[in-house]
C-alpha cells in the first residue's frame, strides 16, 4: 500500500490497478471493524440464549422428574422440559465450529434419545413398556444435560477450573461420579414410582 499525493493536495492510497482517497479506506476499514463488532454482540446474545434454554431445561427437568417420583404426570413442565433440552441440542450446531467436536457427538445423542422420549411420552401415552422407555430416555437426556453444565462450570469458574484445569483431575472426575450417582437414584425412584402407582394429572 502506497501513500502519494494527491491533485487536491489531498493523501490517497494506491491499491492493486486502483487509486482510493484515504478518507474511504479508512471509512471500509471502519465498517469491516462494525461488521465484525455485531458479529461478535449476535454470538454474544445467541450464547446467553443457548445458555438460558439449557438451565430452563435442566431445571424444569428435576421438577419433571420429581413429579414422576410422586406419580404426578406434570403435562406443562415436560412439554417445556423435553422442548427446551430439544432446543439445547439443536442450537448446539449453530454456533461457528469447524470440524465434529465431543459437544456435536452428545447433541446428537440427546437428540436420538429424544427421538425416543417424545414418542413414547405423547404417541404412545406411555402405555406398557413405552412408560419405562420415556423414564430412561428423559433421564438420559436430562442427565447429558447437566453433564455439559458441569464441564462448562469446571471451565468458566475460576475456582473450579483451578482444581481441574485439564478436567481429568480427581475433583472433575469425583463431581461428574457425584452427579451420575444422584441420577442412578433419581432413575430409580421414578422408574418403580411411576410405573406401581396411579398416575395424577397436574
């Protein structure tokens, strides 16, 4: 890039065949700068997106849940449950990736159990064997769910992340047997609950 003057007295800038004035390089190199500044604010906004569905879901996951525990069907708390966990999986891909990462592989996984858990759940009302199939494949959605919440939190969390700042330190390891113990039991108690005792509508 070459700076001569110009006719006007006025700097321009040589480019390649053409002769620019500064003044519009500058004003090109400001809207690459603005371009790239938006960018970065839609990220920003779908991340806390992203982020906020997912919580709705595990959160309204462990009411479901809860309720399964007590026989009570929670029609309005799954459907935002099991649409919400959806929605994780799917805007999952969306963000600027390249390449299949371990975050794809889990999205795809939760998006196959849910292909399961919906059908069973309003297709086949959860008659027979499909009540059992809709526990375990809810609970394994749930369950994929709160294991990236706690891979994100040992990542973000200062202080979590300097006691595991590889994740495959004894404090990451012990959190993620913690959680999958609680959804062993929580399984476990839905399971037997949900399928031996009368369900209630609520």
């Amino acid at each position: 890039m070459v700076i001569v003057a110009g006719s006007e007295g006025g700097n321009v800038t040589r480019t390649g065949y053409s002769t620019v004035p500064d003044y519009r390089v500058s004003g090109m190199r400001q809207l690459v700068q603005n371009f790239g500044q938006e960018n970065i604010m839609a990220l920003e906004l779908f991340t806390l997106f992203h982020v906020a569905i997912s919580l709705i879901g595990i959160a309204s996951g462990f009411v479901v849940f809860f309720g399964l525990i007590k026989s009570q069907r929670l029609d309005g708390w799954t459907a935002v449950f099991l649409t919400t966990t959806a929605a994780t999986s799917v805007t999952g891909f969306m963000f600027p990736f390249h390449g299949f990462l371990p975050s794809h592989a889990l999205g795809t996984l939760s998006l196959v159990i849910l292909a399961a858990a919906i059908p069973a759940r309003y297709h086949y009302h959860m008659d027979g064997a499909w009540c059992r199939t809709y526990v375990i494949t809810a609970l394994l959605a749930l369950y994929l769910n709160v294991f990236v919440l706690v891979v994100q939190l040992f990542r973000r969390v200062p202080a979590l992340k300097s006691l595991a700042p590889t994740q495959s330190e004894p404090p990451f390891a012990i959190a993620q047997l913690i959680v999958l113990a609680v959804f062993v039991v929580l399984g476990t108690l839905a399971t037997i609950r949900f399928r031996s005792e009368p369900l209630q509508a609520v």
